[in-house]
C-alpha cells in the first residue's frame, strides 16, 4: 500500500520533527489537536503538520498512524484507536515495554488493524543521519517506505516486541547512565567535591566525561517524559528475571529533576550553552526526595 498520509500521534518534539521531515520529502502529516496545548499547536505548525481536529477524522484520513507518545499514554490512546471502525496501519513508536507492546499489537489487530512494532533511537531527526527508526513485525517492510522520504528505517525481525526491546535495551544503558552520572555529581557538588571529582573524570574517564557534557544539559526539559520510560525498563528487565531495581532508581532521578526550575522548562526554553556545572549547582539546590 503506498504511505501518502501519515497521522501523527502527538507532535511533540519528537513526533514533530518527524513529520517536518516526511513533509520536506513529498508526504502529508497529519495531527488530532483538538484541545491539544498551544505549544503543541505551535509545534505542528512550524511542521506544517495539518489539523484535523479529532482523532476520528485523523484515523479516516491516514493510510499510517505514528504512535509517538510519553509511555504512559501508549495503552490509553491505542484503544481509542482500536474503536474507530476504520482498519489502520498503527506503528507503535513509544519507548515501552516489549511485553506492552504486544498487547496493544494484540488490541489493534483484534479489530482489523495492521501493527509495526517500532523504536526510535536518536535525537528529533533535524540533523541527517542521526536518528534511526527500527521495526519489527511481519508487516514491518511496509515502513521502508518512509526511507525514500527522508527517514532511516531499518527493519530487524519480524516479531513483535523486537524494536521495542532494542530500545529498552539501548536506553537503559544511555539514559541510564546519564541518571547516574546526574545523581553523583550532585553527590559530589553536596560534599564539595565538585571540582575534584570531575578533575578525575576528566583526566581517567575521558569519553564518559564528553558524554555527560552532552547527555545532561540536553536532559533536564526532557526528564518527565524519561521517568515513565525508565519504569518500562525496569518492567522489561523484571520480565527477563534480572533486577528492576536499578531502573526505578533511574527513575526516581528524572522526577527529582522534574521538580526543578530546568525541569520545568520546554526544549525551546532550555539553555542548551548553559554549562555543565551551572546546572549540577541549580539542581543539587533545588533537587529534594522525600523518600
């Protein structure tokens, strides 16, 4: 089936940069932002992501629907799909667990749906050849088609429950280690042994230094959306019979910064030259557990 219009759900950061791309590459987006946000409206129109009000009318008129979404909103959404009498092609892109994932693969293909398990790995593709998207599933080569549209999609099984487990795998380590690089320097800030800790890892830890200069400034908006993919991790982890217990830690990290000034700022509104220092300092400052 040729792919001419894609529902996009939700144009957030993510889901917003992807549409920019596929429209820049000849294809249609599509978004239900019926009493979405204005930075969500404002998102999708710098996209030129079109409006269609419900998400009724988006399914009608999509021949795809890219599920984007914060993981705690992936179930919710998929049954409101499920019960528009439409069939659809529905890609689950969400950062959930494998075992989530064929639920709701279960749940889109028990009303005649078409389902593609999904990952995305990288930031919001407005650099080329930085993101990629893998699928699985037996219907998974129909997503190739997003390559000839700007998109790299790389298919990698046909089971479902593949992609989503490369990215819980992928994640755990990226996202988990940016949640205990934060958690030790503000350690390390509290003990006043900022400096000197760093002055170490910069001189014996080079490259994990580089990567906690990148990870974190760029982490801070984005914290309240990576607890609910955290505790994904965690479930997949438990499914596996290894301990989940390092994730919801990881966890309990990202809404400690949720909590904070840097927090509570947008992607647009992070200061992305603010200094890696600076920041440890606002959030060993503002970041308090009650635990």
């Amino acid at each position: 089936m040729p792919i001419q219009t894609i529902g996009i759900l939700s144009p957030g950061d993510m889901g917003q940069a992807i549409a920019a791309v596929l429209n820049q590459n000849g294809l249609k987006t599509i978004a239900a932002l019926d009493n979405r946000s204005e930075r969500t409206r404002q998102l999708a129109a710098v996209a030129n992501i079109q409006d269609v009000g419900s998400l009724t009318q988006l399914v009608i008129e999509s021949d795809v629907v890219l599920s984007v979404l914060v993981p705690e909103a992936a179930n919710l959404v998929a049954e409101v799909i499920s019960n528009i009498s439409k069939p659809i092609l529905y890609v689950d892109c969400n950062a959930i667990a494998p075992q989530k994932v064929i639920s709701i693969s279960q749940l889109i293909e028990s009303v005649g749906g078409t389902f593609v398990d999904a990952s995305i790995i990288g930031p919001p593709p407005r650099v080329p050849n930085r993101t990629r998207i893998y699928a699985s599933g037996k219907q998974a080569s129909q997503l190739l088609q997003l390559r000839d549209h700007g998109l790299d999609v790389r298919v990698i099984g046909d089971e479902i429950g593949q992609a989503s487990g490369l990215k819980m795998t992928y994640a755990a380590l990226t996202k988990g280690l940016t949640a205990i690089g934060t958690e030790l320097l503000i350690a390390a800030h509290r003990l006043g042994l900022d400096k000197q800790l760093w002055d170490e890892v910069s001189s014996s830890q080079q490259e994990l230094a580089s990567i906690l200069t990148r990870s974190i400034p760029s982490m801070t908006p984005k914290a309240h959306r990576w607890i609910g993919e955290m505790e994904e991790i965690a479930e997949t982890f438990k499914e596996l019979g290894l301990t989940e217990s390092i994730f919801y830690g990881a966890a309990d990290v990202y809404r400690l910064v949720k909590e904070t000034s840097l927090g509570k700022e947008t992607p647009e509104e992070c200061d992305r030259a603010r200094p890696l220092d600076e920041i440890i300092t606002i959030l060993s400052n503002e970041a308090i557990s009650d635990t």
